[in-house]
C-alpha cells in the first residue's frame, strides 16, 4: 500500500501524482519500475489499484470518442496484469 510516508519520500503531495509517475515510467520504457509501483498499490475493490485505473480513465480516456483511444485503457489494464 502507499502511504503518506511513501509519498513524502518521492516528494509527492498526492496519490494522483505517484499515479503520474507510474504512466510517466511506462512511457519512458522503464517497465519494470512501473510494474514495480503498480504492485506497490493496494488491491481490492477499494484498493489503490481501482483507484489507478479510474483516475487513467477520467484523466487520459473519459472522453475518448474513438474506439482506439478505449482499446488503450483496456492495453493499460493489461498492462499491469503481466508479470
């Protein structure tokens, strides 16, 4: 899970901001940290890890008129079910 702790110490002032850093980690290819803090975030059905992918909704997807912008939510959540 991550706390106000683990966000102090990034230098974060939320949880949206570490989400940034994950979206950030994937495109610049560094896969294995973004998987990496992906798997730091809670799970459950009011896990971290629900709140991740309704924030990338709202914040990169909630307008997609285009079906290849929905495929890319739907390639991001598969994203993060690889190991």
């Amino acid at each position: 899970m991550v706390n106000k702790s683990t966000l102090t110490m990034l230098e974060f002032d939320t949880l949206e901001d570490y989400f940034e850093y994950i979206i950030e980690s994937k495109k610049n290819g560094n896969h294995a940290q973004a998987r990496e803090l992906f798997n730091e975030l809670s799970q459950g059905m009011q896990g971290q890890r629900v709140e991740f992918f309704e924030w990338a909704e709202a914040t990169y997807y909630y307008e997609a008129n285009d079906s290849d912008e929905q495929d890319e939510l739907g390639a991001l959540r598969e994203y993060f079910k690889r190991k």
